[in-house]
C-alpha cells in the first residue's frame, strides 16, 4: 500500500508541475518562447506511410513574434510495429528578435534521414530516435546528428490507448560534426490525452540548452495519424 501511495504521489507531483508550469512562465513571457505543433503519419500501406510536419516557433511566450517556421516532410518505410526507417526534407525560415524586416534572416534547406526503434518494460514505452540531417543554411552547408531518447508513461491505464492521460518525457542531443561539436540539447516534459486511435494532444514545456545560451519554451502539440489504406 506505501508503494501505491508513492506512485499516486509522484504522478501528482508531475502533474502539478506541468500544469503550474506554464502560469510561472507568464510571468517571464519576454524571456520564454512557444511552440505550437502539428504532426502527422499517414499509412499508404502495411510498409510506406507519409510524414507531415509544421511547427510554428515564436521567440516569445504570446505567439506574436516568429522565431521560425518548420515545414517537414518524409517517407517512412516501416521494418515492423516497432521500428522504421524515414528519408525526408525541411524548409525551415528563420527570423531574428522584434526584427523589422518581413523576410527571415536566414532560410535552411535541409535533407534528414533517421531511424526509430521502440520497446516496452512494463508499462513504460521508450523510443530511441537516431537523425542525421544534411543541412544548407544561406548557402552554408552543414552536417548534423542527432539522438532522442523518449518516454511514454500511461497514468490511468496499463497501455496508451482510447482515452488515456500519459507523461511524455524526452532528452535530444544534436552534435556537429565539425567546429563546435556541440550544437544544442533539448530537455521537454509533457501531459497527454489520447484521444482516440488515431489523434492525442501534448502540453508541455521544453528547456533549450545552447553552448552560451538557454531558454524555456511552452508547448502545444496535435498528433493526427490517419490511415489511408482501404479498408477491406
């Protein structure tokens, strides 16, 4: 029975933070950013299924001020239920703080290929995220990699399914591979519903580690996985 009471208590905690979170941040809104996300996987077939990807970033906690706007695509070739494979491109324009100018400061191409693997224990999932990115920003070409360890932890029932509240923590690493190896890391905590089998909602907050700079980030996520297979 203490065990039981430690968990109820932990996971109260947690939710606690995540909710209380987002009001402590209002208070630093200058200093704080948002994030507001959509992300789709679309299967064509048992194997292929598309990868849809916007995000819209603001360098401020009201989403009046852009920061950048990601547009991100890919084909996903799936190995099995537990690991696939993705080769896509992105289209990222970037604007600098209360810029006057209407046009990004800076304009990335890049091309990105990766490789997700999950498991479970017990009633934890863990996705591991292995991404290289080939990237050209203003013309300047850059290689990137990148590894994202990620947690789904169910609270009201024993798996993620139609109507379940779950945690969604994950650390990522991005590493150069030349001149300042390290080029950030990305620390974010979320709640999450899910929906129904195909849709689920994340709130949550991330910290953005630079090599001279850290900052905060509010964020609103949708997943939407329809299926576009017919049906038999």
């Amino acid at each position: 029975m203490t065990m039981g009471r430690n968990i109820i208590s932990n996971k109260t905690f947690i939710l606690l933070f995540l909710f209380t979170m987002p009001i402590s941040l209002l208070s630093q809104q200058n200093e704080t950013g948002n994030w507001i996300m959509y992300f789709g996987m679309n299967k064509l077939s048992d194997k292929f299924s598309i990868h849809t990807e916007v995000q819209y970033r603001n360098h401020t906690l009201i989403p009046n001020n852009t920061e950048q706007l990601l547009l991100r695509t890919g084909l996903n070739y799936h190995f099995s239920g537990k690991a696939f494979a993705t080769a896509g491109y992105a289209y990222v324009p970037s604007y600098d703080f209360e810029s006057e100018q209407i046009a990004p400061e800076s304009i990335e191409h890049r091309i990105w290929q990766q490789l997700i693997l999950a498991n479970t224990i017990g009633r934890i999932k863990f996705e591991h995220r292995y991404r290289i990115e080939q990237r050209w920003v203003n013309k300047d070409y850059k290689n990137r990699l990148r590894y994202r360890l990620m947690l789904f932890v169910p609270l009201n029932k024993p798996k993620i399914e139609k109507g379940t509240l779950f945690l969604g923590v994950y650390d990522e690493i991005f590493l150069n591979t030349k001149k300042d190896f390290f080029d950030r890391n990305r620390l974010y905590g979320a709640l999450g519903f899910q929906y129904n089998k195909v849709s689920n909602v994340q709130i949550g907050v991330l910290h953005q580690q630079l090599t001279d700079s850290a900052k905060w980030y509010l964020q609103f996520a949708l997943f939407l996985n329809i299926d576009f297979r017919k049906s038999n």
